[in-house]
C-alpha cells in the first residue's frame, strides 16, 4: 500500500508540473505576440485588441498541440539538453507558420478583421517565443543544479568532504561529470580534472577547469583540497594505468576508478560502476582471458567440483559459462555451497541442472556413494586445507583431508571411469617448508601414481601461488585490521609471494585441464613475486590513508613453516619445463619415484601419530624442511 501512495504522489506531482508548463507557455505565446504587434504598430493597438483576442483562441491552441505532440511536457527537465532545445525550436518553428496561416484564412475568408504583417514580425514574435520557452526550461534544471551546488559547496567548504579530482578529460570523463550532476553530486562534486594532454589544459569540461597532466596529481590535489580521485581513463594501456595508480596513490585520497572498455561494452554506465581501486588493480601484468577454444571439452559434460571456498566457487563459475550438462558441489560446509548453488541457480537454472551433495572427501563411502549418482566426466578437485600455522598445529588433520582425501576422490574418479580429475595443488609443494606444503606434494606425486594405474582417467594436478581476497589469504586479513583502526601486520619486511586473482586462477585452472593428457602438473604463471610489506602500504594508501603516519604497519615475526620466499617449480622441474598452448601455463617433468615405496610410505602414513607424522612425510618428500 505505501508503494501505491508513493507512485500517486509523484503522479500527481507530474501533473502539476505539466498544468505549470503549459499554463506559463499560453501567457509567454500571448505576451509575445501581443507585444510583437505592439511594436510594429507603434502601440496604438485600440483597433486590433478584439482581433487578436480572437486569434489567440485558435494560434495559442495548435502552439500547444505541437508542443504536447513534441514532448515538451513529458520530458524530465532536470536532464535538459541539446535534445529538449531542438524539439522546443522545431515545435516553436511549427507554431509560427501555423499562426500565418490562421492569418491568412481568416483575412482571407474575413473571419479575423486584419491582414497579413510583415515576415519580420512573425519571425520576431517566433525568436521571442523560443528564447522564453527554451529559457524557461532550462532554468529549472540550471535553478535546481545551481541549489545543489551551493548546498554542496557549503557542506565541502565546512566539512572538506565530496571535493572530487577527475583524471582524463575524454568521452569518460564527461560521462562521469554528467552521471555526477544528473545524480545532484550525492557522490561527490568534480572540482578539477587532470590530463596528460596538453591542448586540454586550460580549458574547462562542462565549466570543470582542466589543470595540468597526470604528473602533477599531487600538487594539484592538495590545491583544490580533493579528497576523492576518479580514473576516467580505460583506453590507456596498462603500465600507464598503473603509472598514474602509484602518483594517486601519493595523496592520500580515496583511488576509484570507472569501468574498463571491456566492462564498457557489455553494460550501460552506471554511478554504481564506479569502485574503489583495488590490490589486484595493481597487479603488475593484465588478468588472461579464458581462451574459450580451448574449454569445449566442458560442454555437455557433467562436471563436480569439491570444495566450495573461494577457488572452488569461482571454478564453478567458470565451468557454468561453458554449458555443461550438469554441475555437481561437493563440499563439508553447507553455507558456502549453498551460496554459491543460489548465486549459480539464478543465471543458469533454465540451462542446466546443478546439485549440491554435502559429505568430507575423508569419506571414500560417500565419494563412492556420490560419484556413482552421478557419474561424473570431469572433476575439478579443490577440497583441502590451506592455513598454514594451522595445519603446523594439526598435522594429522592435514594428512587426512589433504593427502588421504585426495586418494580416496581420486580413487573413486579412477573406478566410475571419470575423464579427467584436476587437482589444484600450490607452490608450498615446491621444498615445503610447512607440513600443508609437503601434503600438497604428496598429492602430486598420488595423481602420477594413479595416472599409471589406469588408461581410463586423466589426472593432473595444477601449481600456483597465493590468490587474492581468498578466504584466509592476506587481504582479509589487512581489511579487518584496517576497520579496526589497524595497525596492519606483517611477519617479515622481506617476505614476498606470488599473486593471482581468483578469477585468473581458477580460468588457468579450467584451462589446464583442456591440456591435460594424464600424469601432468601444471604450473601457471605468476609473474613476478610481491612483496607483503608493499602490499600492505598500498592497501592503506587505496583505503585513502597514509601508511606508518594514519595507520601503522607492525612486524610479528615469521611464523612456524613459514618461509620467506616461495618457489614454483623445484630445479630439475625448471630445466626440463616446457610451454603449452598457453604461455601463462607451462608442465614440469615428472618426478621419477617407486610405486610400491610410495604405497608402503601412504600406509605408513595413515597410521602415523602426531609425533612421527612429520618423519612419514619427510619419506616420501625428502626435500620437506
């Protein structure tokens, strides 16, 4: 009921405006002709008043026909444009010849007691009706712009909040200026704009003065008392885009950006489209885009993926755009299958069934069980522990869930004939140093082992580094740090890693296994690795703050397992490597070991306690520290 009160309101409120404009467009009609004649018969009009009382019926008439014909009381006039102007000429245009005509009939056929007047009257009283119905208009939207201006002035000029620098001076650019007044600058008011191009500078975009290039961010920032930096800049090439991130990021404002070409081309603009710059943003390479040639091999296949954590769910994001037959979850915590079954069933649940199956790869009766229902064709294997302290605290936990988990997914897979079972694996495999890392390696060296097993399924496993705002990685951690007032934490001011995004890891993934023919491991390409104390600095300076000044960063200490740096591929795996199809993923050579002493060290293995855990890993992985 109140929605329908809401929408009569401004129903009648529209109304009301259109009675207005058309009440103000019969007096400005009648004001200029009357004074129109007024001039050019020298005011002594006591003759011709009768006449042209009588004329105004029919002329002030079709005048408001056209305009209603036009548009002119349907359009929202707080948006007036170049497109209200020209209908407001064409429908004044129309008027004037409509009113010679009433002329010239009525003189004609004596029903109005005149003559034609001269052409420059008729045109005179045209230009006069045109200049007051445009201007009329337009006022409001100027009138209501100028109040929300002043409005935000003063709010700015009090508080110092919504002053807003633009960078790029282009076809964004002005959409962004325009999106901000349309919206009454709730968002933020553009006080300056910035461009590298130097015929731009000095000028003024929509009366927004353009000062200076890119370089001068900072100085001019601090001039005009900006608090907020838009980048309107998506033709620019990445390592400029990155270049002009890193001179924002030196003033301390909050760093957002407006969408890519890419984003551009498959949605309209929105204020909304507009975010905050963040750390993947800064990545040193550009995101890969799935090469979609090589992921067919999905179509019409069923396909699980275990594990619904950050990877797994966008793994089975990834895999839905490829039109599967149907999409099995597997996964031990309900609420992040559940989610991600809601968010997938939204988009695709006229394409293509999709299942949750709730049970712990621990379990190899429930993967039988599961993997009998439906017999899958492929299997993305994402299910395993990740956190490194905890996994130094709970060993066995990670040896059952990581190693044995593995074994009894893959197990199952190699007897339902599945086609191809991935593992994700990580470059804390490579000399671990921590006992998730050795786990992780044992699993590496189980699908090569399997893979000789049978001629029936491919297995493969896929190395990569740490991956972005993923649940327990270090973004979440710096944002939780970050509300609380800080300070950010760091183990070490050396400590480096290697970064993806979720969204490239998971598409290399789904791409490594188009590639796979049985007993691989992938290793996707990193680039190069980032330091975690910089990250952090940057994380502070995106969130608009300067670090060590607004927030402190403090050092904790390496913890246990933990090493400085990361490898991803051991020596003898980088001599031998070689390129696929795809030059972000490449495939180690196979390590050679004995089946039957792998098999006696797993044995060995699941019996093992807490105490000689550690000593039944480091026989299968010598190199494990």
């Amino acid at each position: 009921m109140a929605v329908k009160l809401k929408t009569g309101k401004l129903n009648f409120m529209v109304i009301v405006r259109q009675i207005l404009l058309l009440a103000m467009d019969v007096v400005i009609i009648n004001l200029s002709t009357f004074f129109m004649y007024g001039m050019y018969l020298g005011f002594q009009m006591g003759d011709i008043i009768p006449t042209l009382l009588g004329r105004a019926i029919p002329v002030t008439a079709g005048y408001i026909v056209l305009y209603w014909a036009l548009g002119l009381y349907n359009s929202m006039w707080k948006y007036a444009g170049m497109y209200e102007l020209i209908h407001c000429t064409l429908a004044g245009s129309a008027g004037s010849f409509l009113s010679v005509g009433i002329d010239y009939m009525g003189a004609r056929f004596g029903v109005l007691n005149m003559e034609l007047l001269p052409p420059t009257v008729y045109l005179s009283s045209m230009l006069m009706i045109l200049a007051l119905c445009g201007s009329m208009r337009l006022a409001y939207r100027f009138g209501r712009r100028a109040i929300r201006e002043g409005t935000l002035i003063a709010i700015s000029q009090g508080k110092s909040h919504g002053r807003v620098m633009l960078v790029g001076a282009g076809n964004m650019g002005m959409i962004v200026v325009r999106e901000l007044a349309a919206d009454g600058y709730t968002m933020g008011r553009p006080v300056v704009i910035v461009d590298d191009d130097v015929s731009k500078q000095g000028q003024r975009l929509s009366g927004i003065p353009i000062r200076g290039g890119c370089d001068k961010i900072p100085k001019i920032a601090a001039k005009y008392r900006v608090n907020e930096i838009i980048l309107c800049i998506p033709s620019a090439d990445r390592n400029r885009q990155l270049e002009i991130m890193k001179i924002a990021m030196q003033t301390g404002c909050v760093l957002k950006t407006s969408p890519s070409l890419l984003e551009m081309a498959s949605m309209s603009f929105e204020l909304k489209s507009i975010r905050n710059v963040d750390i993947a943003d800064l990545l040193s390479r550009p995101e890969v885009d799935l090469d979609t040639e090589h992921c067919r091999y999905l179509n019409g296949n069923t396909v699980m993926v275990t594990g619904c954590g950050s990877i797994g769910s966008e793994l089975c994001r990834q895999v839905c755009k490829h039109g599967p037959k149907r999409l099995i979850i597997v996964d031990n915590y309900e609420n992040n299958a559940y989610n991600t079954y809601n968010e997938l069933q939204a988009i695709y649940k006229d394409s293509f069934p999709i299942y949750i199956r709730i049970g712990s790869v621990q379990d190899s009766e429930r993967m039988r069980g599961i993997f009998a229902e439906f017999r899958p064709d492929i299997v993305f294997h994402a299910a395993a522990h990740k956190h490194v302290p905890l996994m130094e605290d709970n060993p066995c936990e990670a040896v059952k869930n990581n190693i044995f988990g593995t074994y009894n997914t893959a197990k199952a897979a190699m007897e339902h004939r599945v086609k191809k079972f991935i593992i994700l694996s990580t470059d804390k495999a490579v000399n671990p140093a921590n006992v998730m890392g050795a786990t992780k390696r044992v699993t590496e060296l189980i699908i090569q082992y399997l893979n000789r097993k049978t001629g029936d399924t491919d297995f493969a496993a896929v190395r990569f580094g740490n991956v972005l705002g993923s649940n327990g990685s270090v973004i979440p951690l710096f944002k939780e740090q970050l509300e609380r007032g800080g300070p950010l934490t760091v183990t070490d001011p050396g400590i480096t890693r290697y970064f993806m995004t979720i969204s490239e890891a998971a598409q290399l993934v789904v791409q490594a296994g188009s590639l796979s023919e049985g007993g691989e491991v992938f290793v996707l390409d990193m680039g190069e690795p980032v330091k975690i104390l910089t990250l952090a600095e940057n994380y502070i300076k995106l969130s608009g703050y300067m670090p060590y000044r607004d927030i402190d960063i403090v050092f904790t200490g390496l913890r246990p397992g933990e090493k400085l740096f990361e490898e991803l591929a051991l020596p003898d795996e980088i001599s031998g490597r070689r390129m696929t199809a795809n030059n972000k993923i490449y495939v180690t050579p196979p390590v050679e070991f004995d089946d039957a002493a792998l098999e006696s060290s797993l044995d060995k293995l699941r019996k093992a306690s807490a105490e000689t855990v550690r000593e039944c890993l480091r026989e299968i992985v010598p190199n494990f520290q």
